[in-house]
C-alpha cells in the first residue's frame, strides 16, 4: 500500500466533503456510514497491489530450485511476472 493508512480517513473525508460542496452526490444515509463505506474502498483498492505482490511471490516460489539453479535474476523475473499477471488481468496499479 503506497498510501499510509492513517491517512485514508483523511483523505477520504475529503472525497466526500468535495463531492458534496459541489453537489455532485446527495447522501441518503448519515456521513460516517458513507465515510466508512468509503475508507473501506479505499484499504481494498490500495491493497491490490500488496495481493499482487504476494501472488507473485507464490509463483515465483514453484520455481526457485530453477531460478537459483539457472542464476536468473530475482528481481527481473519478479517485474516480468507482475507485468504480466496485471496485462491479463487489467489490473489498473
């Protein structure tokens, strides 16, 4: 998560607050139901990429004997499959 998580309440405050300054949402429930919908959204989207990331890792993992044994390059390999899994999947980082 590149976002620090003390900062999602905050900035998701915000979201809602300018959306309603400009009129461009009308809540229909109590602002902190919608603020907590909101900060929930927020945790799981950024933390698309830290599943990513694991995922990745697992991956990786099948096949260590033949990346030590080959000497490839970890970190490469870790880029190309990321790359890759968020190419097939349209995952927008």
């Amino acid at each position: 998560m590149r976002v620090p998580k003390p900062w999602i309440p905050v900035i998701s405050e915000d979201i809602i607050d300018t959306l309603l300054k400009r009129e461009l949402i009308t809540l229909l429930t109590d602002k902190s139901t919608v603020l907590k919908a909101a900060q929930e959204i927020m945790i799981h989207e950024l933390m698309v990429e830290d599943r990513l990331n694991e995922e990745v890792r697992q991956i990786l993992k099948q096949y260590e004997a033949n990346i030590d044994r080959e000497r490839l390059d970890y970190r490469s390999l870790f880029d190309l499959t990321k790359k890759k899994l968020v190419k097939e999947r349209n995952i927008i980082l």
